[in-house]
C-alpha cells in the first residue's frame, strides 16, 4: 500500500510547482552565475534592478498586509542584502566559488524539499501557514545538500571537513526561515504569489526569499570565512 501511495506521489509532482524550480534553475541560476562571473557593473547593475522589482513587490504587500511591522522589518533585510551584497561579493576572497556554492546549495534544497515533501507526504510543519512544507521535505532537502557537500569534500580536498556541514545546516536553516517568512507574509496579505512578474511563476520576491534571507546573515556575521578555500 505504500509503495502504491508513493507511485501515486511520484505522478503528481509534475505540476505547476515543479515547472516553478525548473524555472528559476534555468533563468535564475545562468543569470547569477554570469553576472558574478563578469563581476563588476554587471553585478551593481542586476542588483539595483533586482532590489527594485522586490521593493514594488513589497509595497504591494504593504498595502494588503494586516501586519504591516512584518512586510517593514523584511524590507529592511531584502533592502540591505540587494544593496550590500555587490560590495560584499567583491571584497571577499574566492568570492565566486564561494557563492556559486550557496547558489547551487539553494537550489538542491528547494528542489529536493519540495521532491522529498510531495513524494514521501506525511506531516506538515505550519499547516496554518503554509500547505507544502512537511518534514519529510525538510529532511530530503538536508539530506540532498549533505550528499552535496560530500561529494565535493572528496572531489576538492579528499577529506572531511566539518566546517562544510555545518554551513550546509546553516544554508538549509536560513533558506527555510526565508520562504517561511515570505509565506507568512503572504498569508497575512491574503495573496499566493507576490507579484505576477513572471506569468505562472509567481513574484520575483518568491523566486528570491532564500537567497535574501541566506547572505543577509552572510554579510552581517561573515559566514563565508568558514568555508574552506579550494
């Protein structure tokens, strides 16, 4: 019988939300990856647009919100990741690898969570808030990014390194606190997407609340130190 559930979990997962995380892997990821790649104005320029389309998004959230103190402390964090982080990228060292190992770490995670949740189901973690998100997503999630960090401790160092798991828990913790407190925010709204920039896709800000929530404590505490230099 439990197989039988899985097989029928396994066909609903190709549905909107998974066209969503294809989405984002194939506009989202190139485009962050080149722009830090050429570095420079590319990155001050993609910012700057980024951090306006997410301030519009929350200011429409604002005007809908019951809460508004919450859309306001986000703000905050959205407005000071999007402004500080060009200057951040291109002040640290080994700076492009770094971050295209938070970006890749993002990705497993949002992908794998939401597999793992949809195939296994089970219990949910804020039912009130947030119909998706279940441990057993959670888990899969955590559990894809460890494989992640193993394969690269064998590839680069042919060694363990602590240091990488436990960035792993930090990236998988912020980027669930992330797109929980945009959910939050949308719940309060009385909305399902933030915006209807991308047709089908929802918001920018849907598209972003990871990466926003993972290098604002980035910046703020220094975390890329402790990942190890290949």
């Amino acid at each position: 019988m439990a197989d039988n559930n899985i097989l029928i979990n396994f066909t609903s997962l190709f549905n909107i939300e998974l066209a969503k995380r294809i989405f984002s892997v194939i506009f989202f990821v190139p485009t962050f990856i080149f722009s830090l790649y050429q570095g420079g104005g590319l990155i001050f320029f993609l910012f700057l647009l980024f951090f306006l389309i997410i301030m519009n998004e929350l200011l429409n959230l604002f005007k809908l919100s019951q809460v508004k103190i919450n859309i306001i402390a986000y703000s905050f964090i959205a407005s000071f990741c999007m402004i500080i982080f060009p200057f951040y990228y291109l002040t640290i060292d080994n700076n492009f690898l770094i971050c295209v190992y938070v970006l890749i770490s993002l990705w497993i995670f949002d992908t794998f969570s939401y597999l793992g949740g949809n195939l296994f189901r089970g219990k949910k973690i804020f039912p009130k808030l947030s119909k998706g998100k279940t441990y057993s997503g959670l888990i899969s999630g955590l559990i894809s990014v460890f494989l992640f960090n193993l394969i690269i401790s064998n590839y680069f160092y042919n060694t363990f390194f602590l240091n990488l798991y436990l960035i792993a828990i930090i990236i998988c913790t912020l980027s669930f606190i992330g797109d929980a407190y945009v959910s939050l925010l949308k719940r309060q709204s009385n909305i399902k997407d933030t915006g209807t920039l991308f047709i089908g896709h929802g918001g920018f800000l849907d598209r972003m609340d990871s990466f926003i929530m993972v290098f604002f404590f980035f910046i703020i505490f220094d975390i890329h130190k402790f990942i190890p230099y290949v």
